[in-house]
C-alpha cells in the first residue's frame, strides 16, 4: 500500500477562512502513490473546502500544496493536467450524451483519439453502460451519472484523482462498480482522495482522516484507529431492545449502549468479563435474548468515541 | 491558445442551444416577436387626430371649415358638440384631443371684416402632440383662408397675388416622412442589441448554478480559449438573427435600403461582437442566471431605446446626457443602420462610428476576460 | 424496542400506491401498512421513489392509481384532514434560517392551530428534547446539524401527531448527533407514535423495526433487518481480508463456488453456497494465484449484500437500470 517513495501529495499547514471562520485549519498530510485517502466529517465539517483548495479551484489563505513535485498554489495551470476533479455535484452536460460528455473531456485535455476510445469503452464497460451511451446525460439514472462522471474524469490518467462525495444517494449497485473502478486504479499507482460521509466507504480507505470543524482531528489506517477506541462492544440481538437497553446501561462496565432495529449494543470495559454479567441481568429480568457475540467496532462507533460533539455545535 | 480546446467548448454550446427549446425560442422567436412589436407598435407620425367640433353658427361657410378639418389626414371629427360643457366632458373624458369651436358670427366677419376667429382648445396632457395638431390645425385653417381670399379675388377678378414669401422645401432621404421608414433599422439595432446580450448572459452563470464550470476550471482550459470558444457559436447564430431581422426590414415593412450588404455585414459583424462581449461580461460577474439576465436586459433595453437616438434625437437631450450617450453601443449600430439604409453609404463614410464600435470591442474584450475568474474565492 | 403487538392500530395502509409522471412510474404498485408504535424504514437509492411515496402518503401529491389510509383518512379523498393527524420533516430540514429556535417553533405550532396552556406546554418539551433550553433565541443560521436536525423534529411534533414522516433527517449529520437523534426517534416511538423514515444509508436501516427495499419505484422486499438477512441471501457470506483486494477481486470473479463477490469495505464479501463446504476452494483458488489473506471466515450479510442479491438479480436479466 504506501511506499517509501515520495508522496505524490503534499499538504503543509493549509488554511482557508470565509469571512471571520476558519473552514479549513492548519491541514497537514501526505498521500502516496495508490494510496486512497478519505476525509470524514459531516457536514461542514471542511471536506468540500478541502477538495477544492487541492483541485486549484480555490487558493488558500495559508499553506501549500504539492501535487507531484508541482506547486498547486503557485501554478496552478501546471498543477491540472496532473490532477482530475469530481466535485460533490458533478457537472454534466444534461443535453449531451455520454458519448458527447467524453468526447468533450478528451478535448480538453488533449487525448488523442484512439486513446480516448480504448478508455471510454473500458471505463463504461466497467460500469455496466455501454448500451447507454448514446443517451443523453440528462436521462440517466442518479449512479450512471455519477459513473459517467468519473470515466470523463479518468479520461485523461491523472496522477491524482480527487473525488468529493462521489457515491451520495447512488443505489449499492452501481457504488460497487464505482469501487471496482477505483481499486483498478489503485493498481495503476493512481492517489485517490475521496471525501465520504459513507462509514463503509471509509473502511476502504487506505488512511482516514477525521475532520471536526475544519480541523483533522485523527489520521491513520482505519484498523490503528479503531484500536484507538477505548472499551468493546457486545451485540446483543433482543426484540425487547428498549427494556435490554435500560437495565444495561446502568451495569458496572458498561459505558454505553446503543439501540439498534433489533439488538443492543453494549459498549463494555472487557467483552470476556461483562458477557456473563450482562446475559445474567437480563435473564433476571426476563428480558428474551437471542445471540450475544462480539463485534469490531465500526467506524460509526469510532467517530461517536473520538468525537463526541456536545457544546456549541 | 489551444484551437482543440476552443472547438471543444465552442461545439459543446452549439449542442446545447440547439437541444435546449428556451434557448432556442431566444435564438429565434424573440427577434420574430420584437421585430413585430416595435416595427408595428412605434409611430412617431401624429395622425387621425381625435377632434371634436363645436359649430355655433351652423352655416354653409362654418361647414366647409368643419370639411377641411375631416378632409385632412391629420384630423378626425369623432364628435359634434352642442354646447361647452359637452365639449369639455368630451376632452376630460379623453374622446378627443382637440376641440374647435366655430363662433355664431363666422360667415358674417368672413364677409365683412376678411378677418375671422377659430377657437382650438387642446388637450396639452400629451403636450409633443398638442403642439404638433396645433401646428396642423393653423396649417388647415390657413389653407382654408387663402382658399376663400382666392375665391374672393377671382370673384373680383383681379389677379391672385404672388405670397410675399414661401418656404420651399426638399426633404432629403426620407421624402415620405414616413417615420416608420427610420425607425425600422433602429428597431433592427435594437433587437440586436436585446437578443445577442440575452444570447451571452446566461451562458457562464448557466453552468456556474449547474455545477459544470466547477470541473471546467480544474482543467487545463484557460479564460480566453473559454471566452472564444463560448462566443463564437453565437456570432454565427447573431449574424443569422440579423439577416432574419434585416431582411423582415427590407422585405416586410418595406423600408428601403440603399446601403451595399457588405457594408452592412462588416459593420453588423462588428457591433455583434461588442454586444456578444457585453453579455459575456455579464454572465462572467453574475454567477446566478436570474441576476445576469435581470442585468443583462437592464443595461441593453433601456439605454438601447432611450439614449441610442431610436426614438429620440440625440442632439435634443440636455448636454450631460449626451455625453452618457457616448457609452452606449448601440448609439454607434443606429447611426450606422440609418445611414446605410436611408443614405446609401458606405464604410468610408462611416469611419466615426465603425472606430468608436472597434474601441468598444477592445475594452469589452479586455474587460471580459479579466472578469471571469477561474477560482471560487 | 418493543415489537408492537399484533393488535395495535393500523395507521398506515397503502395498497397498491402508484404514481406517474407522463411516461416514467415513480411509484409502482407499492402495498404496506405500519402500526402505531413502530419504525419503518424506506431503503433504497436516489430517484428510487422513496420521497415520492411520503408526499403522497402525506397528501402532497395525488395517487395515479391504487389507494392508501393515513391515520384513517384517503389521502387521495381528503389530504387535508390527513395533514392535520400527521408530522413530517423534509429533507435539509425546512426551517427558517432567519429566526430564532423558539420563533420557529411558534410559527410551526401556529401552522398545526396549536395555542395557548398546550403550545406552552409542547414548545418546552420540543426545546428540551433538542437539548436547545438555553439557546431558544439563537438564530437557526447559527445552529449546526445536530442541532438543527433535532430542532426539526421539534417543530415536526408541535401537534402530538399519531404519524411522523421523516424524509432524510440525517444526511450530512455526524454520527454521534445521529445517535442521538435515533434515541429521540425511539422514544416516540414508545410512545406510540407510528415513524416512517427514509434513508439511502443501509447501515441507518439497522435502526428500523421493519425495513422496505425501494428500487425503481418498485417495493422490492418488506420485512425487519434479520428477516430479510435471513430470506434474501441464498447461500452464505465469507469475509476475506488481504493486502491486494482488487487482484483478489479479480481473481475470483466468475470462479466456480463464488456466486457473487464485491468489494466491501476493506475486504470482500463472497457469496457462497455453503460457507463450510465452499471455504477451502476459495483459499486453493487464492494461493494459485500467489493472493495473500489474513482472515477469511463466515459473516452474517448485511443490507447492502441483502440489496445487491434483491436488485442485482434484476439487472443481470436486464430489466430497468439502477
């Protein structure tokens, strides 16, 4: 995964204010070559600022960039043909079709034809559109645009591939497609920096970064973190989960338990010990328990215990 | 600058104007209706006056009077009065403009003293016309006394005398006064002016609000190539529009041409590009669509129709305005239009304005480019 | 969470719910019903028709065909009365950025006719509940998600409603104000009130008490989270983590004992037969390829593997495109 070879992103201290807020705050990373980056945050969190100070759409207030050697701030002309962008609402053509939107991109960037072709009809084989492509861009559905987003932006081959939220509210069909896509690129030595408020797309990030009000909080390979997390967790599958809840949450141990469709889960100090402590309240209550195992925290759990947001939001 | 990169962008407009129907009802409904309404709906010419006619004498010479006024093309009798107060309902009401008023003893001091006294009474609410059927009313009155002094010497017999001294006059170029005849070019620049800025002004803030410009920045595009690209298709689609609008001119409203088309093309290509650059500067500075085509409509529509001369005449306006009126593109594309159609000349002959329009698209140029930015802030 | 029992109160029931627009079916032939005290989820992508279904069933939007009940009224017949039983809170929240927390929930109580000892009552249960008891006059513009999110929810409940649509109500939101969120969506709950929620964060569908699979209009599955874990995956799920997934993936794409495999999180999720049975081929198939694992063992699938085997069974038949 990351190689001892220079970093093909370098990020030092980057900093953007909008009117008296800082939106982004002393960032600081680097990205190798294959390597998938992901920025998790909500909303407002900086991701979007982000992405766009990388992509040269934006300049910074402070700090610098460095995307293969050139100096994004300083010549940012330079800097794009290295670089490709899929901002959060990707811009198509609506009135173009997908074979006009292509077309349209190898212009600009310059790809000779044949080239184009044999990429065109990689990419949207590979994503299932090829008998699409004489649709419209308008006409297609939510996960073929953004699909067709990412092969215009692949049409040329960036060293860096910046994507903001590529995969919202696109069906899991079409974001395993988006995937296999990337992971081919990873292969190829491409960086990927993806901005997600997908948890599962952030498990399949080489490196996180947690961002909290403009400000990386965390960042490391998703396992380091969830090693961070303090306590285990114990799923516990009940139809009565309200009642489960109630008499676990007040146990010697436990420091939380989250309510789940059909299930509790208890956030405990050592799994091996409380497992019998808890099945034993329970049954003296009565209360019906099905399965108790336990389970890896995911990275929802992880962001609750790392960033707990209470106070001004 | 990259010629792919500019036949990219400017293909991909073409696409899309031809695919969207609202551009396409811009492109070529809009000239169509505004052609119509300004060519039909503007007539500087005062005629068919509305008159009413208050006889107080009833006689054969009150009646002939009353006949002059029906006879002329500037009068219309809508009504007969019978006393003063119907006749001032009659103009507060707004049935007429004018009233003329026959005294009881008219044929009596005609026969008498030569002399006789008509009465107007004029709706001045619309003071440019009262003026002018008071001007008319005099000519026909006038008419009308050197007819009877005629009939009055002839019946004498002795010679009819030689006026002491008549104005003679030519009317150069636009011998009909047709006013319909000038005004049809300057509602040709007019149009121009309204659709190629509407052409442009949408045309960056368009893909602003869409999210399109967003990836279009991070490429290796550069501003002028976008520029070029962006405005070329529609100088074609412009200079299409103005062969349409022309040639309704020439061939619908009959106005007359004289000019060569050559000089019409270069002159009209020249003034195309200046309001295709307007535009454009524009849409660079607004990024939302409604506030650049608000602005764009603004800065064309008004200054087009109050300060280019169209309607009114330049040299009548009180100074500081003149020298507003310099701003104005389209002050330059009127006098151009006019001279062309009605005079006859030629691109020597109009070296002022053909300069002043070369500046403009230089400035507007510059100006345009410098304002579009490639960076979100 | 209590299951509700199966005598309480019918207050939703949609039976065939259909909805065109020209030629395209947003909705199609959807049949339903929800009870009071219980939770369920609309699952599926963008333009699957999970926000077109809520406005109709909230009588915003008028059925093309088939009928539904919303707190014992036809929403087609008389939306109206139906609004006035019902809560809902759109997507990005629908509040007035400009005024303050408290102005927004006086002005969404007055819309619901609440007044007087009941709105003073209700306004401090909404702003305790949001957790905004000394913030009331701070602007909403100022507020942050989390916040924001509760306060909607707020404004949703003025009026005590027995039905509570809530269309995307955490999208963009951190995850511990999701939680928090969900505890209060919970409480409702308990307290009778009937919710329907819907997401695209299958993970979010958990959560629910019965979940409904949306994909292209149609209602593709209906059912709680381990019905449906349980009836829609034929076969077994292995989990397979390494260093080189995407060589893994192509490895065993299309081999003989894997039915389906995608990538899914920072390992694979295969679909296999018989996980037991099927275990060593796939290991034998890896280390011919020189593919090194460091775990691979049996997992219970999860909604987006319950998606994929639903819809993507559709697909390869070439029936509507995601």
């Amino acid at each position: 995964m990351s190689e001892p070879a220079k970093p093909v992103i370098e990020v030092r201290n980057l900093t953007k204010r909008f009117g008296g807020a800082a939106a982004v705050q002393g960032l600081t990373l680097d990205c190798a070559k294959g390597e998938v980056f992901g920025f998790v945050g909500p909303d407002g969190a900086g991701k979007t600022t982000i992405m766009r100070l990388l992509a040269a759409v934006m300049t910074p207030d402070e700090g610098s960039i460095v995307i293969e050697g050139v100096d994004v701030v300083g010549a940012p002309e330079l800097a794009r043909s290295h670089i490709s962008y899929m901002p959060q609402r990707f811009g198509l053509y609506e009135d173009l079709t997908v074979d006009e939107n292509i077309e349209f991109f190898a212009d600009l960037f310059g790809i000779e034809r044949g080239m184009r072709d044999e990429r065109a009809a990689r990419l949207l084989g590979a994503s299932g559109m090829t008998p699409f492509r004489k649709r419209r861009a308008g006409q297609l559905s939510g996960g073929m645009k953004q699909k067709l987003g990412l092969t215009c932006s692949l049409i040329h081959t960036p060293k860096v591939l910046l994507l903001d939220e590529p995969t919202a509210g696109v069906d899991p069909l079409s974001r395993r497609d988006f995937w296999r896509i990337l992971y081919g690129l990873r292969a190829e030595g491409v960086a990927i920096v993806i901005a997600t408020s997908y948890l599962d797309e952030a498990e399949r990030c080489t490196r996180l970064g947690l961002l909290r009000q403009g400000r990386m909080a965390y960042c490391d390979t998703p396992e380091a973190l969830k090693r961070l997390m303090p306590g285990e967790i114990i799923a516990i599958s009940t139809q009565q989960a309200r009642e489960a809840r109630e008499i676990i949450a007040s146990l010697e141990g436990v420091k939380g338990a989250i309510l789940m469709g059909d299930s509790v889960h208890a956030v405990v100090d050592d799994a091996g010990r409380r497992s019998a402590e808890l099945k034993a309240a329970l049954d003296r209550a009565g209360v019906l328990v099905g399965d108790m195992e336990r389970i890896a925290p995911s990275i929802e759990d992880l962001f609750v215990s790392l960033l707990t947001t209470e106070g001004k939001g | 600058m990259n010629l792919r990169r500019v036949k990219a962008i400017a293909k991909k407009e073409i696409i899309q104007v031809w695919r969207d129907p609202r551009s396409l009802m811009v492109v070529l409904l809009m000239p169509l209706m505004q052609m119509a309404l300004l060519g039909y709906g503007v007539n500087l010419d005062i005629k068919h006056v509305p008159i009413c006619v208050f006889d107080r004498e009833g006689s054969q010479q009150s009646e002939s009077l009353m006949k002059a006024f029906q006879a002329s093309a500037y009068f219309n009798i809508v009504e007969t009065e019978r006393d003063y107060d119907s006749l001032k309902r009659a103009i507060d009401a707004g049935r007429c403009k004018m009233a003329v008023v026959i005294p009881p003893d008219f044929s009596q001091h005609l026969a008498t003293r030569n002399s006789a006294e008509v009465q107007t009474i004029l709706d001045a609410t619309d003071d440019n016309t009262a003026n002018i059927a008071r001007g008319y009313a005099e000519a026909v009155v006038q008419t009308f006394s050197g007819n009877i002094e005629a009939q009055r010497l002839q019946s004498l017999g002795e010679p009819l005398p030689n006026p002491p001294a008549i104005a003679q006059y030519r009317v150069w170029f636009n011998e009909d006064l047709e006013s319909r005849d000038f005004i049809i070019p300057g509602v040709v620049a007019i149009v121009l002016a309204l659709v190629g800025a509407q052409l442009t002004s949408l045309t960056i803030s368009r893909e602003w609000e869409r999210g399109t410009m967003e990836v279009l920045v991070s490429t290796p595009v550069t501003r002028s190539e976008l520029m070029v690209g962006k405005i070329a298709p529609y100088v074609l689609i412009g200079m299409l529009d103005a062969a349409f609008c022309l040639a309704i001119a020439v061939f619908w409203f009959a106005a007359p041409f004289r000019g060569s088309v050559f000089t019409l093309f270069v002159t009209t290509l020249l003034f195309l590009i200046v309001v295709l650059g307007v535009g454009y500067f524009i849409s660079a500075s607004i990024r939302s669509q409604i506030g650049a085509s608000q602005v764009a409509l603004l800065v064309t529509m008004l200054p087009t129709t109050l300060l280019s001369g169209f309607a009114f005449p330049i040299d009548q306006m009180p100074r500081p305005v003149q020298w507003v009126t310099y701003l104005v593109h389209s002050r330059y594309y009127m006098t151009i239009l006019k001279a062309i159609f009605l005079k006859g000349s030629g691109l020597g002959d109009l070296v002022a304005p053909i300069a002043a329009l070369t500046i403009y698209a230089i400035v507007i140029g510059i100006l345009a480019t410098r304002a579009f930015r490639k960076t979100l802030g | 969470m209590t299951s509700p029992a199966p005598a309480s109160e019918i207050r939703i029931a949609a039976d065939k719910l259909t909805k065109r627009f020209g030629d395209f079916i947003a909705v199609n032939a959807v049949s339903f019903e929800a009870r009071a005290g219980e939770i369920i989820g609309f699952l599926g992508p963008n333009g699957a028709g999970k926000s077109t279904t809520i406005r109709i069933l909230t009588g915003l939007l008028r059925p093309s065909g088939g009928k539904a009940i919303v707190a014992g009224f036809d929403v087609a017949r008389s939306p109206e009365r139906v609004r006035e039983h019902i809560g809902y809170m759109s997507q990005k929240f629908s509040l007035y950025s400009d005024l303050s927390v408290m102005e927004n929930l006086r002005f969404f109580g007055g819309v619901y006719g609440v007044k007087g000892a009941r709105l003073e009552k209700r306004l401090k249960f909404a702003v305790g509940m949001a957790g905004l008891t000394d913030r009331t006059d701070a602007l909403v513009a100022d507020l942050s998600g989390g916040w924001k999110q509760r306060l909607a929810l707020g404004c949703a409940v003025m009026h005590e409603p027995a039905i509570l649509f809530l269309d995307e109500p955490t999208s963009g939101v951190d995850p511990a104000s999701r939680r928090r969120f969900w505890d209060l969506i919970y409480s409702l709950a308990g307290e009778g009130v009937s919710v329907v929620i819907t997401t695209h964060y299958m993970d979010e569908a958990e959560y629910c008490n019965r979940i409904a699979l949306i994909n292209a209009g149609k209602l593709v599955a209906l059912g709680s989270p381990s019905e449906l874990k349980r009836s829609a995956i034929h076969g077994e799920i292995l989990l397979v983590e390494g260093d080189n997934p995407g060589a893994m993936l192509e490895a065993l794409e299309g081999a003989p004992a894997v039915r389906d495999v995608a990538p899914f999180g920072s390992s694979l999720h295969i679909v296999v037969d018989d996980a037991a049975r099927d275990r060593p081929a796939i290991e034998a198939l890896l280390k011919q390829r020189e593919l090194q694992w460091s775990r691979i063992e049996p997992i219970k699938p999860t909604l987006e593997d319950v998606f994929v085997q639903l819809v993507g069974g559709d697909r390869a038949k070439g029936a509507a495109a995601p």
